[in-house]
C-alpha cells in the first residue's frame, strides 16, 4: 500500500486537506513582504549635491535666496534637466566666491516629496553622555556622533549588494532550511522560519549602518525560505497526485496579495523604518501556527513515526467525513519509498543531460527576469507606488490563465510562450527610449509590465513541468537543485537591474531589459526541447524518464489509467481508457 493510496481513500483535497494548505499557503504573504520591500526600503529619492557650508540646507527651495546660492554652488546638467547629485563648484577663498572648478561632493540633500526616509538617505544622530565626578561635584559631557548612508554617486553599488544579500539569503534557505525539514520536519522548520524571520526583520528596522542592515536582510529571507519551503511541502504532501499541479499556481495567489498589501502599507508608511516594523509584524502571527499546523504525516511516515501519522490520518478522515479501514488507518503494510538514486544520475544520459540543462536555463531566467523587474519598478518613469501595483495585477493575470490553459496547451507551449512573451516585450523598449520622446515613457513602462506578465506566468510553469519531468525517486532533491538555481539567477538580476546606476543616457533604462529580453528568448527557444508532460503519467525511475517522450511506433500506445465508466444494467462496467499516439 502506497501512500498516495490513504490520500486517494481520504479524498484527493478533503476539507482537511484545504485547510493545512491554506493555512501553508498564508505564509507566502510575508514571505513576500520581506523579498520585496527592498523596492520601498532602499528606494532613491531625488536628490542634488548639498550646498558647502550651508548646515540647514533642504532640496525644497527656501526661497530666493536659496536658488541664487543653489545655481552658483551647484553645477546645472542641462541634458539631464538636473542639478549634479555628484559634483559641486570649488569655492575660491581669495575672490570668495564660487569658482568653474568642481570636485565631488560628500553631503546631500533628498526630496521628502515621495518618501520621508529610505534607509538610502538614512541619517542617524546618536550621543554618548559621560558623567564625571570631581570634588563632590557632578559634570556631564556629550559627544555627538552623526551615521549617514547615503548610497548614492561612488557608493551606488552598495544597494545592488544589499539586493543581492536578499536573494543570497533566499538560496541559502533553500540549502540549509530545505535539508533540515527533512531531518527535523516541516512543523519545526515552520516554526524556526517564522520565529527567525520575524526577529530578524524587527531588528532591521533599528539598524543605522550598513553592514548589519545587509546581515539582518540576508537572515530574514534566508528564514524566509526556510520557512516557505517547509510550510508548502506540509501542504502539497496531503494533497492527491491529481490535484498537486494546481498547488504551486494557487500558492502564487497568495504571494501576489502579499504584493497588493505590500503596496498599500508603504503607501501609507513612508518612513522605511516604520514600513520594516509593520511588515514584520504577521511573522508574530505566524507563531500560532505551531498549534494549528500538524507535522506531514508522509514525513512521519519515512521517519517510521507511525502512531503520530496514524492519529494524524484518523484526525483527517473525521474532518473529511469519511471512513477508512482500519488497517489503512493504522498504516499497516504501508510501503516505504527507498532510498532512491542520486541526482546526479540524471546527468549520465546525454538525453537527461540536455533536458536537466534546459530545466535550469529556464528556472534561472525565470528567476532573473520576474525578480529583475520587480526591482527595476523604481528606474521606471511614472509613480513608484503605482508601477509596483499594475506589477502585482498582471502577475495576477498570468496564474489566471496558466489555470485556464495549464493542460489544454500543455506545458512545453505555454512555457516557451511565455518566455518569449516575456523576451520580446523586454526588447521592444529599445525603440521606445532611443527613438521615442519623453510623451511616449508610457510605452516603456507597458513592455515592462508585458514582461512581467510572461516572466511570472512561465516561473509558476516550470515549477510544474519540473516536478513531472523528474522522476519520482528523485523529484524532491531534483525540485531542491532547481530552486538553488532559480536563487543564483535571482543573485544576477538585483546587479543587471542596477545597471542603470553605473552608466548614463537612455541605455540606463534599455540595457537591464535588453539582458532580459535576450535571455528570455533564449530559454524559451530551449524549452522546445523538453518532451510535453501534459496528461502523461510521469516517470517513476531514471530508465522511465531516458525513454519519456520517445516516439513510439506506428501501432504502439500508451495507456495511461485506467477508469470506471457509467453504470450499464445497474452494474458499474471497468473499462480501459487508450490514448493513442498516432
């Protein structure tokens, strides 16, 4: 007996089942929370050199004294329409007087129009009291001591790394917290994530420096994914085979309403700091879950845990109002999975060997593009909060139609698709920005969200096609390789979004989505020569899946279940289902 069978005897998504996997399903929305903040927390206000010698200097005008001082102090950058953010006039001491000469600048001034502080302008005044006792009598000495981030001109790098400590993080987590739910189980891996994750991101808000700011960042998502891991497997392990392709589609469901608040919290927050506390806050929430969320009894199972997975099994079958025999209860005579081959076994066929190549070219593309653009929301014309919003609604539309045409146009068609959906969208805003004029920004900004919606659709589609293109003794570790590549392509894409940082003219807005665009095309072409999994039953060993999607001969077929018909003369009839290959 399979255990897969005592799933199918207490129905494939019982009411048991729907709610652990809507409550596994929850934490993806703080999950999101702390992957995508960044857009608000390290956003870069307008900002302009700070005026020499001017203490109480502002980027709002102060009047007219001000702009005279502004325009002799500061020099004007006529192509881009702006005061320098990075150079400001050399005073001459003799004439007293501003001279032609510039140096760079190591003060400035942020626009407090759209954001009350980012962690980029970050300013911190902290003082150090020592009490001093001479004679009876008590002194009190301050010492005063200003902490400035100000990640902007030389130090713009500085949020590309902490970007990339993000999703350094997110592939770290998968590693060590992914690894150890199967040591420890997915319960207590839940309730490490939750506590980590919520510690973590409470203590960034109180940071005002930047190395501890990228540690705390890196150990909220790497608890994160710890946390979303091990809470998503709970869900998909109770879930019936038939039913776990929808699983991952309507988990993305609830990242994108984490999305959503996302928005609306820091449009309503506009000091980083408060944002930080705030979004940390359901992680708190989250800790009940160790009372509400039973361990997998499938993982119970492996770990010979019998009697707990038992009880949890009875427990299930009441909520789902069925009964079960009692030896299927009790989980007698139920057969354990073997240890299984490697992984690594997949790459010993030259056949396997291209499939798994083209599976991880699409899972880093994915990764690197749909995060890319999430992150490059902020180089885009227009309003951040407004971007970030229509970004979260045609994510939102792409899981839509992958539920609609997830097996009628297969996998292999939708993937490629849509990667090229994603790839020529991202190209076509070469022509926008070198030969459009400024009224046309709109269509930059349409082509990226077209993007987006390809890029998000075909990451939701190769997280299914990989689960039924691996085989099944090694679909769990083969799923995990494939979410470490998906980080090292969410590592590239905070750098190439960045781009536009390090060099200047339109090509700052075009080359982060031509690399896009170039890749997407890229995969998406190799995706068409993955074998279509669509209504296929999925191989069980590596011999199963070298000979998975051969063709075979004129006469051949597949049989692919078997099926009860109607009921004939009041008798329930068996009947073969044949789906010919010709």
């Amino acid at each position: 007996m399979k255990f897969d069978d005592v799933i199918h005897e207490l129905g494939d998504f019982g009411s048991y089942q729907k709610r652990m996997f809507s409550l596994t399903c929850l934490v993806s929305v703080p999950t999101a929370f702390h992957v995508l903040m960044s857009v608000f927390v390290l956003a870069v206000p307008d900002h302009r050199c700070a005026i020499p010698e001017l203490d109480n200097d502002t980027y709002a005008s102060q009047g007219p004294w001000h702009d005279d001082l502004i325009n002799q102090s500061i020099p004007w950058l006529s192509q881009k329409n702006m005061y320098s953010q990075c150079e400001v006039f050399v005073k001459d001491v003799t004439q007293r007087d501003w001279s032609n000469m510039t140096r760079k600048c190591d003060k400035w001034v942020y626009s407090k129009e759209i954001f009350t502080s980012t962690f980029v302008t970050e300013r911190f005044v902290g003082y150090i009291y020592i009490h001093i006792c001479y004679r009876g009598l008590w002194d009190i000495f301050t010492f005063t001591f200003v902490t400035e981030i100000n990640m902007v001109c030389d130090d713009v790098s500085y949020k590309t790394y902490a970007n990339m400590a993000v999703m350094g993080g997110m592939m770290a987590g998968s590693l060590v917290l992914g690894s150890l739910a199967d040591v420890l189980g997915r319960k207590k891996v839940v309730l490490l994530g939750t506590i980590g994750q919520f510690a973590s991101g409470l203590a960034v808000a109180f940071v005002h420096s930047y190395v501890p700011f990228v540690i705390l960042k890196f150990c909220a998502t790497f608890f994160g994914m710890g946390l979303y891991l091990a809470a998503y497997v709970i869900g998909i392990e109770l879930v019936g085979p038939k039913k776990r392709k929808y699983t991952a589609i309507i988990n993305e469901f609830f990242w994108v309403l984490g999305l959503f608040l996302l928005t609306t919290i820091a449009y309503g927050l506009r000091d980083w700091s408060h944002l930080q506390i705030v979004l940390s806050i359901p992680n708190f929430l989250i800790i009940s879950y160790f009372l509400l969320l039973n361990e997998s009894p499938r993982w119970l199972v492996s770990r010979h845990k019998f009697k707990e997975a038992s009880e949890i099994i009875k427990a299930a079958a009441r909520t789902n109002n069925v009964t079960i025999a009692e030896k299927m209860a009790n989980l007698e005579d139920i057969e354990l999975d073997g240890i299984g081959e490697k992984v690594w076994h997949m790459m010993t066929n030259l056949v396997l060997l291209i499939r798994c190549l083209v599976i991880f070219a699409n899972w880093i593309v994915a990764s690197m593009v749909y995060y890319g653009l999430s992150l490059n929301v902020g180089n885009l014309s227009g309003d951040l909060y407004l971007n970030f919003f229509l970004s979260g609604v045609v994510e939102l539309l792409s899981y839509i139609l992958c539920l609609i045409f997830l097996d009628k146009a297969g996998r292999k068609l939708l993937q490629c698709l849509f990667m090229l959906t994603a790839g020529v969208a991202c190209v076509c805003t070469l022509f926008p920005v070198l030969y459009g004029t400024k009224d046309l920004s709109w269509i930059t900004m349409v082509l990226s969200l077209v993007g987006k919606f390809g890029s998000s659709a075909a990451f939701a589609i190769i997280y299914i096609y990989t689960v039924e293109l691996f085989p099944t003794v090694m679909r769990n570790s083969g799923l995990g390789l494939c979410s470490v590549m998906a980080r090292i392509g969410g590592i590239l894409a905070p750098y190439i979004a960045d781009i536009g940082h390090v060099i200047s003219g339109d090509m700052a807005v075009v080359l982060p989505l031509l690399i896009f665009g170039g890749a997407s095309i890229v995969a998406g072409l190799l995706a068409l020569l993955l074998p279509e999994t669509a209504n296929k039953m999925l191989p069980d060993t590596v011999e199963d899946a070298k000979n998975f999607g051969r063709k075979k001969g004129k006469n051949s077929f597949d049989l692919h279940s078997v099926t009860l018909s109607t009921q004939l003369n009041g008798k329930w009839n068996p009947t073969f289902s044949v789906d010919s290959e010709n």
